[in-house]
C-alpha cells in the first residue's frame, strides 16, 4: 500500500444505534462482541449525545461540528442546503490534501462536500424475507477501502450504516439469536397497543407479516438486538480489512450514530421520535493508536458538535473554521470533566419538540400539538427516574420555569451569534404535509394526517401469511 503523509479517517456512522444496547456500554446480551474487541484497543465515551434529532440534523451536526444553530438544520425532511459559512468535514479534509468517500448518504444535506458518492441497497428484505443491509454495504466498501489504501493520499471513508434501522430483520441466525418464544401466541397482548397506533400500524404489518400477527413486544425488541449483532459481524470485516491491508495503525477509526432508538418506551413504538434518552444516548468509539489511549473509558458528557474538533486534532489539521463544539481529548487527558453538562435538545421527526437536559433534570415542551396527545411539557428527574417515567411538570411549575429560561437565554445567545433565528421556529411544514399548513392545530389533526407504511401491501403481506399457517 502506498505511503501516507497523513493519517486515514474511516467515520462509520451507524443509524438508529442507541449505546445503551450495546455490550460495551453494559447490555447484558452480547450484541456487539467485535465492537466490544475493537474498543479495547482505542477509547470509549460513556456519555455521548444526540442532541439533535433525526437524521439530517444528527448527521449534521457530527460532519460539521456545528450545532442546531450554526447547521440552520433541524428536521429530517430538512429543505436546502446548510449555510455556506458551515463546512463539511468532507469539504475541510478534500482542502487539505485527502480522497474523500461516502457510502449510503446521498442526497442529503449533512453529506456536502464529498468527492464520491458510493449507494448500496439499504432497505427492504431479499428473497429469504430478511434485509441483508450491513452486507451490502460492505460489498459496495471494501473494494473502494482496497483503493483508497492504494492511493498515495490519505483518505476519509464515511459509512452510513442502515443495521438496525427498521426494518428488523437480521439474517439468520440473528433473527432467533436473543429470542426462543413464541413470537405468535395468541395469549401475549403486549403488541396490541403498537397496532393500535394507527399512523405506523400499516409499516408495521409490512414488516412483521407473520405467519399470523406478531404478539410479543420482546421478538421485536430482539429482532432489534439481533439486528445489531448483525452489524457488528459485517463490521468485523472493516477492521480485519485494514489490518490485512496494512493501515490498520495509520488509520483513525470512528464509531458513532446519528441517533438512538425507542423500542417499547413512551409510546413512541420502534421508531426514533420524542427526546427521551433512549434516542439522545449514542455510541462514541475512537481507535488511533498513536494518539488515542487504549482500554479508556471516559464519563464526560460530549455531543456531536464535538466531533469534527476531535478528528482536526487528531488528524493535524486547522482548518481555520468555527465549531461549535471542542475536541474529546480534553476529556481523554483530564483537562475537564464535562464538555457540556446542559445543552439544547431538539427534534422533528414525527413531533416538534425542543428542550433543555442538564444531568439532573430533562424539561422539554411542544412547539405543535403531536400525535401521541402527549402533555404540552414533560420534566423528568434523571436521577430518580433515569427511564423518564414521571412527568413531574404539573408539580414543579417554578422549576419548569428555571429550565425554561435557561433554553430561552441558550436560544438568544445563539441566535445573536450566527444572526439567523432558532431553526425550530423558522422550519415551517417540517412533516411534509402542506395541506396542515406550517404547523398541526391539534393532536387529532397530527395523528389523521401523519403515516408511514402502504395499508394494500399490509394487507397483501397478512393474507400471505395466513395462507401459510
């Protein structure tokens, strides 16, 4: 392989990826024994943040080092292009001499910048009824990591992985790695209120067809988990990749997410809306050994802002660019404890949502009526009720307050800095629906209007299943 005068980058951004079911981070199923293996070698962040949420705005906010405000990104269905001061790191690292790569991210715009675009088959099942995602990924990958390596300028490879984005449905023998029920028994009703919901009950049936109706919450939530055991073996290849080809050591290697995951929590039903924690907490893994302590784990609390910081440092590089955020080796050498230990938290995937969490207390409020009819605010203690289960707005008003007016003193603040208003209020229609207007009037009219999934392929893939039984 052909010298390098500056060291790789390989970000793997894995979407729908929620720290806390991962082995590594403490799950008590082996999910991620590759991954587990390959952070033993570099450093581990316990407490890493989405803090805004979905996609576009994760991914955003992770490739710029830029926040909600300096990325004017808020929403998936985000509108435009990110403003022309806010550089990708794609942009900042082509400037400075590398070959830049992205894999599954077209078209968006968290993926400015780059000089090749790569597609793989990302979604749906194959003949075999399972969605073969991380493989096909890697089939598009690693002939392009073969040629990366054997050119003489360094490079950054982006992997936007699908696995375990739904739908669930991991190759075997993933499917039936965490679950040995009966994933069919009438008696089990715990699924009765996820087909219920109607707004995603057709996508839901288009995916968990049968034979017969699933019943049991738990083999959907080890579909999730076997969905990311699967992952984690495709990944394996990655790594073992850049060790048979020899840049392995001269290669900075990031794991990170977009964003986490809602399983059975909060009504919210196997999906990624609503800003509980479960879809703020991300995984953050970075493996360079000339710079990057091995068998670390680190508490302090960082956000995505800090990642682009992170890798200028490592890689050598002052792009003479603002950021938003600092880099992690401030935590790693013990130089703070915390980078930020309240921040903003937003989100519009299916509700427009925003808030502020500090390690103590998570408030957050409705800017529109959603589709759950959830309570307009919603105020957890995270210590006592680290699952959120406790609204306890109704009985804390002044502490609601307090919270609020450290948001609001945030928002002005940056406001007046990058001379543009809170995304959040200016990202009109950020459901798509243009007939509702700029935004719902009530929770009826969110929850009639919102659905994903086609109700005549439903019901095809149900009388499918039937016949079978």
């Amino acid at each position: 392989m052909a010298k390098k005068t500056k060291p790789n980058l390989l970000l793997i951004g894995i979407d729908s990826l929620v720290s806390t079911h991962m082995s590594c981070y403490g799950y008590p199923r082996l999910t991620t024994p590759h991954i587990d293996a390959f952070a033993q070698g570099g450093t581990l962040f316990e407490n890493t943040f989405s803090p805004h949420v979905p996609t576009t705005p994760g991914y955003g906010s992770m490739l710029t080092g830029r926040d909600c405000f300096g990325t004017n990104c808020v929403a998936l269905r985000h509108q435009g292009q990110f403003p022309e001061e806010t550089k990708t790191l794609a942009t900042i690292l082509g400037e400075n001499g590398y070959n830049t790569t992205c894999v599954g991210f077209t078209g968006n715009a968290a993926a400015r910048g780059f000089q090749t675009y790569l597609n793989f088959s990302g979604w749906g099942a194959g003949p075999d009824g399972r969605s073969h995602k991380a493989e096909s990924l890697n089939d598009v990958t690693l002939p392009e990591l073969v040629k990366l390596a054997a050119d003489d300028k360094p490079f950054f490879l982006f992997l936007r992985h699908m696995d375990p984005h739904t739908p669930y449905l991991p190759p075997l023998p993933y499917d039936r790695m965490f679950y040995h029920g009966d994933e069919h028994a009438a008696e089990n009703k715990s699924m009765d209120p996820v087909y219920d919901f109607v707004p995603f009950r057709d996508y839901f049936l288009s995916w968990l067809p049968g034979p017969g109706l699933v019943t049991d919450k738990d083999y959907v939530i080890a579909q999730y988990d076997g969905a990311v055991a699967y992952m984690d073996a495709c990944i394996a290849r990655i790594f073992t990749t850049l060790e048979s080809l020899g840049i392995l050591e001269n290669t900075v290697v990031v794991i990170n997410a977009d964003h986490g995951e809602t399983l059975y929590d909060h009504e919210c039903w196997f999906d990624h809306h609503g800003i509980y924690d479960n879809t703020l907490r991300v995984p953050c893994i970075i493996r360079y050994p000339a710079k990057v302590p091995a068998g670390r784990r680190v508490k302090g609390f960082n956000q995505h802002k800090d990642m682009v910081p992170t890798l200028m440092e490592l890689l050598a590089i002052k792009p003479g660019v603002r950021f938003d955020g600092q880099s992690l080796m401030k935590l790693v050498r013990g130089e703070t404890p915390n980078l930020d230990t309240e921040f903003y938290i937003t989100e519009c995937t299916w509700m427009r949502k925003h808030g502020w969490r500090t390690p103590e207390w998570k408030f957050f409020e409705a800017l529109e009526p959603d589709f759950h009819f959830k309570p307009q605010v919603e105020l957890y203690d995270l210590l006592h009720d680290p699952e959120e289960l406790t609204n306890l707005a109704d009985k804390e008003p002044a502490l609601v307050e307090a919270l609020r007016a450290r948001m609001n003193a945030f928002i002005a603040k940056r406001e007046k800095e990058v001379g543009r208003r809170n995304p959040m209020v200016t990202q009109e229609c950020w459901h798509g629906i243009t007939a509702c207007g700029s935004a719902f009037t009530s929770s009826e009219q969110a929850y009639n209007s919102l659905h994903i999934g086609d109700p005549k392929e439903a019901a095809k893939l149900q009388d499918r299943a039937a016949a079978k039984k």
